[in-house]
C-alpha cells in the first residue's frame, strides 16, 4: 500500500504524473511488446530495446540496470560527461536528480534518489585526510592506499578540464603517479587496472555479481570467461573509467582540492 513503506525515490517521465516508488521495488522499462510489457512504456521508437532495462529502490539509491540490447545513457545534473551504460551494466544513481536516453531519440525519463548522501559514522569510526583534507568514508574506501592514488589521478583531467574531460590510460596514471613520487616504483598499465578494480569492488557500480540466478542464464561463454579471469587475477573490464569517474567525482569522493594537493595547482598532464 502506498506510505506503508519508506519512499526510496520518485521516477518522473514526461506526460505522466510522477510516480514514487518504495524501497525494495523495481519497475522495467522500454518499448514494450505484445507479450512483452514493462511497467514504464518510454518510448515506441524500435531504437530502444523492448525491455531496456529496471529502476530499483534500493538503501543507497536508485541502480539503473540496462536489460536490453542497446546502450543506455545516464546525465547527472549537471556533470561534464553522460555515462554510457551498456548491456548488462548498471549504475546507482545515490543523489539527486539523473535523467535516463536512448541513441538516435529524444525521450527520456528521469529518476530522483531519496536515500541519504552517506551512513552515518560508526561511534569507533576515524575520519581519515589526505593532505589535511576530510575525505568520505561512506563506502569504505581509504585514501591512504596505492588505489586511491591511482583514483584520484584517473580523475584528474575531468576535474581540471570540466569543458572538454577526458581519461587517462592505465599507462598514464602510472607514470604521472611515478613522475610525482607517489610510487615507490615504475608501475605498468595493469598494476594500475588491478588498483583501479580494488576500487570497483567497494563501489555499488560495475560488473553484476555472479548470483545464482544469473548462473542460471549465463552462457557457457560468459562463465567460462569469468572462471578463467578469476583463476587469473585480472581485473574486470565491463565496468568502464568513464562510469568509474563519473560515479567518484557526482559523489565527491575524489575533489579538485585533493588533486590540486598532489600533483599542485596547474599541474601539467
């Protein structure tokens, strides 16, 4: 029943009256077909897949999950870049208004998150700086580690450059990271991709977990991918630097304060 649970968010497509959907809940969304209906019809255009994709309440925000075939488009407020959100992939949108396109049509709709910025602190909790400044502990991530270093430099051209943002290669990061000597040695690209996917695994973003459900579904290709990579150690690619950067710098989790602080003010990329 309506106001019998906690509102986890609102979901707002253009001509419809708002809808504000209750922690837990999950809505589908797409063209729909005969036999294939979803609960929010976005557009009749054949571009966008028939079941693009779910919207889901959840504690930390609302997670964009692309069901479809197609990619999927994700603009936070604001922000300097869109997030790409492929097939398979999904996004948590954890504050704030994001509005959701499709390639090649004009409609869209939008969702706004009604869960908190962050938890609060546990009574033992230590608030951790770097540089002297207060960074978030909301999911966990410590900044005084070689993977919040690699963070903070993936996300240095976007913070610097917010007109015209772009990503740096793994090789990159770990050459800027050498040059300013916050590495204690030369680094390659993958030491760099581990470090970065350290990252990944304390973020609400990425690659899905391998539930019973999706192994169930999963081709016999896609498991023995993910066997192989596992046995491997590498890292998982399906979670793109783009979705990566976007995510840290909507959430604050990486500022221009802290890039400034490492690499100095007008640091030459």
């Amino acid at each position: 029943m309506p106001g019998d649970e906690k509102s986890g968010g609102l979901v707002l497509l253009p001509g419809q009256q708002d809808r504000d959907l209750a922690a837990g809940a999950v809505l589908s969304f797409g063209r729909g077909a005969p036999g294939r209906p979803v609960d929010l019809q976005v557009s009749g255009s054949p571009r966008v897949s028939r079941q693009a994709g779910t919207v889901e309440a959840t504690p930390y925000g609302m997670l964009i999950s692309n069901t479809g075939s197609n990619p999927i488009f994700i603009r936070r407020g604001d922000g300097p870049t869109a997030v790409s959100l492929r097939p398979g992939q999904a996004y948590l949108v954890t504050a704030g208004r994001a509005r959701i396109t499709f390639p090649g049509v004009s409609d869209y709709f939008e969702v706004e998150s009604g869960a908190a910025t962050s938890e609060p602190a546990s009574p033992g909790a230590h608030e951790r700086t770097i540089a002297g400044e207060r960074t978030t502990s909301a999911f966990g991530l410590n900044p005084d580690t070689a993977y919040f270093r690699c963070l903070i430099a993936l996300c240095e051209p976007t913070l610097r450059y917010p007109d015209s943002p772009w990503i740096p290669t793994s090789t990159q990061i770990a050459e800027r990271l050498y040059e300013f000597g916050l590495l204690g040695e030369e680094r390659d690209g993958d030491w760099v991709d581990r470090r970065l996917d350290d990252v990944r695994a304390k973020l609400p973003i990425g690659e899905r977990a391998w539930s019973a459900e999706r192994m169930r579904t999963a081709s016999p290709e896609e498991v023995a991918h993910a066997a192989v990579r596992e046995q491997s150690g590498a890292p998982r690619r399906t979670a793109r630097k783009e979705q990566l950067v976007e995510f840290v710098v909507a959430n604050g989790i990486v500022t221009l304060d802290m890039v400034r602080r490492i690499f100095g003010d007008t640091g030459t990329l």
